[in-house]
C-alpha cells in the first residue's frame, strides 16, 4: 500500500492536507509460462514478478550459459543464455550408469 500526503489550496487559499491510499500488488505482474529450450527446460515455483527460473537439460545434454532468468516487472521473461549441448558418447554412458548404479543402490538397502 502507498500513501501519498499533499497539501492542496481552494479558490480561498485554504490550506488542505490531503492523504491518498493507493492499492498495489505486485502478484499482477504475472510472466506466464517460461520461455522453451531445446533438448531441455526452465523450472520455478513461481511466474510472478520477481520470480526466477532455472534451467535444466535433459538426459544426455550439458548445460552451459548463464542458467537462470527472471521475471521482469514489465511481465516478461530475461532473455536465456542457457544451452543444452548433447554430451559425448563415453559421457552418456558413464552419465547412465552412474544412474543406474545410484537407483541400484537406492533399492538395495531399503
């Protein structure tokens, strides 16, 4: 909420002190669904102003650039800089099978 406190003047040359409230929220300053990505995509708990949103690539890609954006008061989004580059095939693997192995060791000691 804002107040505003002025003085004013009438054709006598009263003295007013005047108070304004002004209402403002802003949870209006919605930016909507987050800008796409190839081979990956942009995650927040929010998409209202001054949210952010990370960046995540799918399996198999990397990511490089700056990996966050956010919601700008003029209710859009900051321009991505992220990149999602697919990895090597000895990196796929081993990004695989660590994952496997993570699951596997996950279940085994429940």
């Amino acid at each position: 909420m804002l107040i505003l406190k002025y003085l004013t003047f009438d054709l006598y040359l009263n003295i007013f002190l005047c108070k304004e409230r002004f209402e403002y929220s802003i949870s209006d300053k919605d930016c909507g669904n987050q800008p796409s990505i190839q081979n990956g995509s942009f995650s927040s708990t929010s998409t209202k102003f001054p949210a952010t949103a990370t960046a995540h690539c799918n399996v198999g890609y990397n990511i490089s650039g700056i990996t966050t954006i956010t919601c700008q008061a003029n209710r859009t989004w900051s321009e991505s800089q992220a990149v999602c580059n697919l990895v090597g095939a000895w990196q796929l693997l081993l990004v695989l099978l660590l994952q496997c192995l993570y699951l596997f060791l996950i279940y085994q000691f429940r």
